[in-house]
C-alpha cells in the first residue's frame, strides 16, 4: 500500500485512490497527531498567561480543518459510492469523530482558553463570531456537567451518531431492495420512454425478462405523475411511503412480483424510538426542556413557540387555497383522490391549464445548456466566472470539476458536479463543504464544493434532459455552493455555509431558484437539444403561469413535514415513547388537506430529521423561503440583473459565512426585518386567508 491518499495535504483530495482499508490509518493518525497538538497548543497559551486570538485559537482552527480534509472526502464518497467495505469502515469511524468531538466540546481547559481569549474582546468580527460559536457549543456539549453525566453524554452522542447513519442506510436498502419487473408493456402505457430505456437495459443487465423499474427518485416520480396503471402507481406509492417501516410491501402483500427481502431488516420504527430518546435525553442533561429547545438555542428562530407559531400562521393563511385546489382537482378528476392518484391528476389538470408538461420541457433543457446559462446568470449578477478544468481526479466519469473566478480574474474556488443518479447513491439533491476557505498565516485556502443531483442520466440515444423542477434543483444547489465559494471569512469554523444558522442556510439557494422563472434567464438557459430552438413563448407564457399551480397543497405538505418534526421532538415524553401516529394525526388535522392511507409511514424514510442535522429543523426551509422570497422582491424592485443589488446581496448575505446574526445582516441588504408578504404573493396565496381560487 502506498502513502495514504487520505494524509496527502495536496490541493484536492484523490478520490480515485481512497480505499476502505485507508479511511481507519488516516482517521488515527490525524486524531492522535490532533490531541497531541492541542495539548501542546494548551500548555504553551496556559504558561503565556495572557493568551491572543492568533496565537492561541487560530492553531485550533487548523487542527480542525485538518481533520475535515481527512473526513469529508470519505463521508463524501460514503454519500456517492456506497459500498458494503466503505459503509463498515464508515461506521466503525463514526463514534471515534462523535468521541473527538465531545472530547473538545467538553473539555475544561479549551473552555477556559475561549472564555479567556472572548474575554480580551478582539475587535475583528469574524473572530468576535467565532469566539461566540465556540462558547455557545462548549455548552451545548455539556462541558459544565459534573464528569459521570459528561461521561453519559459523550455515550449518547456516539449511539446518535451510529443509529443516525444506521437510519439512512436502511432507507438505502430498502429501495434498492425493492423493484419490479413488468413484462406486459400495455401496463407501463404513460411512463416517459427516457425511464422505460432504463428499465429496458435494466433487465438486460440483471438477465430478466421485460422491464426492471427500480424504487429510486426519478422513477418514482415518473411512475406517480405518469403511469396511467391504477394499480402500478398503488404499488410504487406503497412501496415508497412504507420504506424501511414496519409496513414494507413484501412478496407475501401480493405482489409477487417484487424481489424479496426481508422487510423486517431494513424496519427503522426501533431506529427511531431509540434516537428520539438520545436526543431527549442529550438536550436535558445539558438543561434544556426537549430536544426542540435544545436545536434553537443555535438557529435563527428565537423559541419553538415563535418557530411554531410562524408555521401555524403560514397554514391558517395557505388552507383556503389548498383546500380549494384539492376540490378543484377530485371536480376535473370526476372522483374522490387517494394519495397516489394525486401526481397523475395533478400532472393533467396542469396539462389541460397551461397545455405544458414536464415531457414537453425536458427536450429544451439539456443539462450542458442550463449549465452553461446558469453559469452566464451568476457572471451577469455578480460578474464571476466559471471555467471547467479537464481530467480532475474523481470518484466516477460522470464527474466534473470547475473553478471559480472573480471579476478581477482571482481565483474564488472550485466545485465538484456529480448529476445522475446510479444505484449506491444517496437520493435528492445537495451541496457540502469539500474544502472550507481559510486564509491563516498568510496562506489562503481555496474553498471546494461538492454539487450532487439525481437527475435520470442520459440515454443511448438522448443527452440528459432535465424538467423545470429539475432546473430549480440545480438552480438551487448552485445557490447553496455560491454561499460556500463567495465567503469572504478567513476561519473555517465560520466561513462559507459553516456557521451559519440552519434555518438561514437555504436563503442563498431558495433566492437562487427565483431566476429560473425568468424569461430573460428561461432563455439563457434553455435550447432544443436536437434544433437548438429556444423554448417557445407561448410554452413559456405557461409554465410560468403554472408556478403557483398547487401552491397551497405543496405548502400544506412542507408545513406537516415541518410541524411534525418540531412537534415531536418538542412534545417527547419518554415514559411514553415516540407516538408517531397519534402526533401525525393531530398535525394533519392543524394543516394537511390531503388523505393519506393509514399504512403511509413517510416518517421511517424521513432522513432529513432521522438521518441528519434537520432535526428539529426541518421548519427552516420555510423560515428560509420567507427570506428568500422578501430578498428577491428586492431584485424585482431593482431589476433582477441589477448589478447594485446583487452587489449588496453578496456583501450582505452571501459573503459574510456564520460572522453576523442573519436577522441583522437581513436588515442591512432589506432596509427593514423580513415579511412574510412575499412569499405568500408568490405563491399565489392571498395574505388575508381569502382565496383568489385556483384558476386565478
Ligand atoms: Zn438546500
């Protein structure tokens, strides 16, 4: 075995060379040289007496980078190119980094140099923010408790951690467990060729007759708003909605047709009650009342209260639109709606409004033309650039690497693409830190991101085509790693998305989908893919018409999501224990409008909270959406190429990583705190709860 990839402090990690067997070496290696150094780093700042920002905490910054450069790589390529050796080893690792980090979090004498160093008060923003975020997490670790509860704690935070990762990947077993094979094509009648092809070469692959349709995202959803087979979309709908639970659709409920595994094995009710109950009992060691409380304490939100009452006031003035739009929709459907009929009707109803369809979009947004225009959007607003840099090492040949260069030719960062979907790779769409920016003794790091979509990969015989959804997707993400590459902040612990409360953290990507409703950027960016015709008006003219269409069911969903989750980590009692269904029915009753079957068990697959940081959080995209919406209307007011605007945008929001509050920083870009107005007009929602009616 050479030297391991993992240690090398090149620019960008090697993906290709990271093997399973290098993850545990590295991870020791940097952890033991970082306790090391950090006792070190101690010893000398205790003798100093009078220890200072640079000379005591900036080494500190260092060690931590180091140790994310050795990680995020691999977390990273245990998201993309999962794998039975690297998902083990993965695992192995997690309650050693969950160990480390309680260790730091609860350890006296870094408390003490922090405390000491805030205390010297140094003038810098950046470092005042980053002494605060320090001293805020020492006592969300715990580091006042007497030793047998930090003890507890540290324990706890490594069983989370596991259980965490353990929720995911039953979620990723289980689709990938699950397909179906249909050899009587009259049954697939309605689902777009683009998924039939795959399906097709699916089966050729695997040896089997007909066409293999597997449980990913893509397909889903093409089955869903498609298929024109009742009884297919019922099996995908029930295959979806009871993934990794207790209700998981087996050979045994009939469908014998789909391959078995034992749905037991990938069953997360027991994951769930069991994490409930960590992060209960985490958030009241360190004296919190639940783990709802315990998550604002760093968020922009000020009390669940105000988090919940934001998101009962958005439902009251949403339910009159949403109720009338599901009645507008049983009136065109000419029947009552069960959940998995909702995407077909829908899809048609918008059809026979707007005469649009995802199948008619898809051939004039190849992915090569929305990248090259989207790229033009961020040089016309901000005035930077993006070139693609050829044969960067990578972890699969879809990959594509990019820099990005400021107006004045500097080098601003770069960013990784990985677009498609393939199996062993985690579903949606996301953006995370490769490489965060520092500029410490006079050495600049370059920030790096990661840019990872699901989009349906092309074809023999087509390039890959995207819907507008997908187009928002994309917009979306590119939001996000602008906010990573544009930082101009200095330490990693602040710099870039690090930092930054989560429940701001998607204004930068919600604000960046505004544009790709916009007929000057519509047509940068779109193009026939075999003509090169842009997209015609009159379709333009309806598609754009057609974003408000549902915006009252699609605020519905999102607010039960949202409600659900801030619920049930606020109102957890553990002598009773999770209460999944009752909870689920008394916020259904608040906000949904759509009857869901009583098997639906979407909360076993609900990584976002189960699996990672939306816990108790899951409310921050609409928190963030508000914001983004009232800082577009302020690009609208401008005019949305206005250099000026964006200029302050970038200055404001997008520069400034975790070193001001967003409330703050909101009302220096705005002039005013955010309203909730926009969003509500945007959305097509009257704000006095009256309803201007679906068909407006
Ligand atoms: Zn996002």
């Amino acid at each position: 075995m050479g030297p391991n990839p993992l240690l090398d402090s090149g620019a960008l990690p090697r993906f290709s060379a990271i093997r399973p067997e290098h993850v545990k070496p590295a991870l020791h290696e940097v952890l033991d040289a970082s306790r090391a150094e950090r006792d070190t780093l101690l010893d000398a700042a205790e003798a100093d007496g009078v220890p200072d920002f640079a000379a005591a905490i900036l080494p500190l910054e260092n060690l931590a980078d180091r140790l994310h450069q050795v990680w995020s790589p691999v977390s990273h390529l245990h998201a993309v190119t999962n794998s039975p050796e690297l998902r083990a080893v993965y695992n192995d690792c997690l309650p050693e980094l969950a160990r480390y980090q309680t260790e730091i979090g609860q350890n006296q004498r870094l408390f003490r140099l922090y405390a000491q160093v805030a205390a010297g008060t140094p003038a810098e923003p950046a470092a005042r923010s980053l002494l605060e975020h320090a001293l805020r997490d020492f006592r969300l670790s715990g580091v006042h408790l007497p030793d047998d509860e930090k003890r507890r704690f540290g324990e706890a935070m490594e069983e989370l951690t596991q259980l965490q990762a353990k929720f995911e990947q039953n979620v990723l077993d289980a689709m990938a467990a699950w397909t179906h094979i249909e050899t009587d094509r009259a049954k697939l009648d309605g689902i777009p060729d683009t998924v039939l092809e795959q399906a097709d070469a699916t089966a050729r692959a695997v040896g089997v007759e007909g066409w293999l349709l597997r449980l990913d995202q893509p397909t889903y959803l093409a089955v869903l708003t498609h298929a024109e087979n009742r009884d297919l979309r019922y099996r995908f709908y029930r295959a979806w909605s009871t993934r990794a639970s207790d209700r998981a659709t087996t050979p045994e409920n009939g469908l014998v047709d789909e391959a078995a595994a034992p749905p037991g094995d990938f069953d997360n009710s027991q994951v769930i009650e069991a994490i409930l109950a960590l992060r209960h009992e985490t958030a009241a060691l360190v004296g919190y009342e639940n783990f709802s409380a315990y998550s604002l304490e760093s968020k922009m939100a000020g009390s669940v209260a105000e988090a919940q009452e934001f998101l009962e006031d958005l439902g009251r003035k949403s339910h009159h639109t949403a109720l009338a739009e599901l009645e507008e929709l049983e009136r065109f459907a000419g029947q009552g709606l069960a959940a998995w009929d909702i995407a077909f009707y829908s899809e048609r109803l918008r059809h026979e409004r707007f005469t649009v369809s995802d199948e008619q979009l898809r051939p004039y947004f190849p992915l090569t033309r929305v990248l090259s225009g989207l790229f033009a959007v961020v040089e016309k607003i901000y005035g930077v650039t993006v070139q693609p840099i050829a044969n960067v090492d990578a972890w699969h040949s879809d990959v594509r690497f990019y820099r990005l260069f400021d107006e004045d030719g500097a080098e601003l960062g770069g960013f990784y693409t990985d677009l498609f979907a393939r199996p062993n790779k985690r579903a949606g769409a996301w953006m995370d830190d490769c490489i965060s920016r520092k500029l410490i003794d006079k050495s600049l790091q370059l920030p790096v991101a990661h840019l990872v979509c699901n989009f349906a990969a092309p074809t023999q015989s087509t390039p890959c085509l995207l819907t507008h959804n997908d187009v928002l997707t994309l917009f979306h993400e590119f939001g996000h790693t602008l906010h990573h590459l544009l930082t101009r902040v200095d330490y990693p612990s602040v710099a870039g998305i690090s930092g930054v409360p989560w429940d701001a953290v998607e204004l930068p990507s919600q604000f960046m989908e505004n544009f790709a409703w916009e007929p000057a950027v519509v047509t940068m960016i779109s193009g026939h893919y075999e003509t090169g015709a842009p997209l015609p008006e009159n379709i333009l003219d309806r598609l754009r018409a057609s974003r408000v269409f549902q915006a009252g069911l699609q605020m519905a969903r999102q607010l039960e999501y949202s409600l659900f989750d801030l619920r049930l980590h606020a109102e957890y009692d553990p002598r009773e224990g999770a209460g999944l269904s009752a909870l689920l029915d008394d916020v259904r009753k608040t906000v949904a409008v759509i009857r869901q079957p009583d098997f639906n068990r979407y909360p076993h697959a609900f990584s976002h909270i189960f699996g990672g940081g939306y816990a108790a959080g899951y409310y921050s995209y609409k928190w963030a959406e508000v914001l983004a919406a009232d800082a577009w209307s302020a690009f609208e007011t401008h005019g949305i190429f206005d250099r000026d605007i964006a200029n302050r945008f970038r200055r404001t929001i997008l520069e400034i990583g975790g070193t001001r509050q967003i409330a703050d920083a909101f009302a220096e870009f705005r002039g005013r705190a955010p309203s909730i107005e926009p969003l509500l007009a945007q959305s097509g929602i009257a704000p006095d709860g009256a309803c201007d009616g679906p068909a407006a």
